[in-house]
C-alpha cells in the first residue's frame, strides 16, 4: 500500500485536533447534528481506535502509566491502529459517500510523539508515508486553547464525573505547551488543509467558526 494515493470519493474526511481539554467530542457531535439536519449522514469517529482492531491497539494505548512505551513504540502502536481505522471504517465510508468525522488522526502523532516526545517531525511523516502514503483529511479544525485552561476544562469534567486523570494529563506544564505549539506548527505548514479555531470562546461560538469554516474550505452550502 506504499504509496498508494486514496480512492476517488465523494464523500468528506474532516478532523478535529488539540491538546487535551480542547473540546473536540463537543464539537464533533455539534457538526454532526448539523450536518444532519442538512440532510447529510456522517459517522463519528475517533482516534486511536475507530474500527474493532484499532480499539484492541487503543487499549494498550490509553491504559497505564505514560512512559509504559517507547515514543517511537507508542507513534508505531498509534499508526498500526489508525492503518486499520483507514481501511476498515474510512475508506469504506467515504467511498460509499459519506462525511466522516474524526476526533484526532495523524496530527496528534505529529504533535504528541513527534512535539511533545521530542521524536521529531520529520520522523512521524516518514512513518506516515510508509503507512498511509498520501492519504490525508480533506480539512482538519485544529482546537487551540491555552495550556492552563484547556487542563482546568478536563479536571472540571473528571471531578463532575468521577473519573480518573487521563495518562497525558499528568504531564508537565512543558509538554503540554509543546503540543500546542506543534499544532499550530502543523497548521502553518499545512495551510491548505488546516485552520486553526480559537477554542476558549463559547461552545456555540466555536461551532459557529467550524460551521463556516467547513463551507468555506469543502466549498458546499450548508444550510
Ligand atoms: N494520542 C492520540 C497520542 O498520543 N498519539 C496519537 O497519535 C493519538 C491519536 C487519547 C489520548 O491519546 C493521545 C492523545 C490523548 O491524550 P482520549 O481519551 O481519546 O485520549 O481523549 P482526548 O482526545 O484527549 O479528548 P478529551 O475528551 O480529553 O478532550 P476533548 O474531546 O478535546 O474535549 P471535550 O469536548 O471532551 O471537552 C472537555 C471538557 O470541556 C468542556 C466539556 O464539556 C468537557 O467537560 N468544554 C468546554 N467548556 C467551556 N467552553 C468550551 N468551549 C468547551 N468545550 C468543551
């Protein structure tokens, strides 16, 4: 498959990307309610994990303590997964004419293996070539807050819910400014593909921004 560049569809591949706390679920299940209601059937899905084999691959992931892997073994886990992801729920979808809507995909390795780990940029796109080849979104939203609240947003949620510290949490203030100055490095270089969004502002007017932003780039009306 090396190489190998993506099949014709009419369907649409968006992503939504971000350090941690940056409201993507939020958004994703906003823009599918809106596409919805303009007629379209999206799927929602999300990385690691998306199809039965990559959410074997993401239990690995998610689960213990950070430095559980090597980066460059949690960037091969992480692409190993989304290789299955690819062939077994997008392809398919957008090949049958449907939007897919992704929380995170390879930006996230560019921007937490490759940033944050300090594997390099330039490593992560040679792992996606190999993998991938050319195969890309057709826009990612990139969800830009600053470090501190993006945080405080995801501890407020796991004190309402219960629920433990995600593993990145945990990390130092350091990691999580490398991530987010990655993202945005990820969206100067890619300015075709990539727009950034300011996501400390309301939810409504976060989803205002995507929603325009959406038929500006995939050029459709959306209602
Ligand atoms: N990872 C992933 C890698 O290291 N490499 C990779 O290649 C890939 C693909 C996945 C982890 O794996 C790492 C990155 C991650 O650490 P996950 O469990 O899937 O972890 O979680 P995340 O993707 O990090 O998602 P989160 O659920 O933590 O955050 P979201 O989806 O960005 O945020 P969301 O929408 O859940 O919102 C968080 C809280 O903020 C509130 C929400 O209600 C919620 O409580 N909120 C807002 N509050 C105020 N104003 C707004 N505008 C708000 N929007 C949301």
């Amino acid at each position: 498959m090396r190489g190998v560049k993506p099949p014709p569809t009419s369907g649409k591949f968006i992503t939504l990307e971000g350090g941690e706390g940056a409201g993507k679920t939020t958004q994703i299940k906003l823009l599918a309610d809106f596409l919805k209601a303009g007629g379209l059937d999206p799927i929602i899905t999300r990385e690691p994990g998306g199809s039965p084999a990559a959410e074997v691959i993401r239990s690995l992931l998610v689960e213990g303590a950070v430095d559980r892997w090597q980066p460059m073994t949690e960037a091969l886990l992480n692409f190993a997964a989304r290789l299955e992801h690819v062939r077994e729920t997008i392809e398919p979808a957008l090949t049958a004419g449907r939007w897919v809507l992704c929380d995170r995909f390879a930006d996230s390795t560019v921007a937490y293996q490759g940033y944050g780990h300090d594997l390099g940029r330039a490593a992560i796109d040679e792992l996606h070539r190999l993998v991938l080849g050319y195969f890309q979104p057709d826009l990612t939203v990139i969800l830009d807050i600053p470090v501190d609240e993006g945080l405080a947003r995801t501890r407020n949620r796991e004190q309402a819910e219960g629920s433990r510290e995600d593993r990145y949490e945990r990390m130092d203030e350091g990691f999580h400014q490398r991530l987010r100055d990655g993202f945005l490095d990820i969206a100067r270089r890619n300015p075709e593909r990539c727009v950034v969004i300011d996501a400390a502002q309301e939810p409504e007017t976060v989803h205002a921004e995507i929603r325009a932003v959406v038929g500006q780039r995939l050029k459709v009306a959306l209602a």
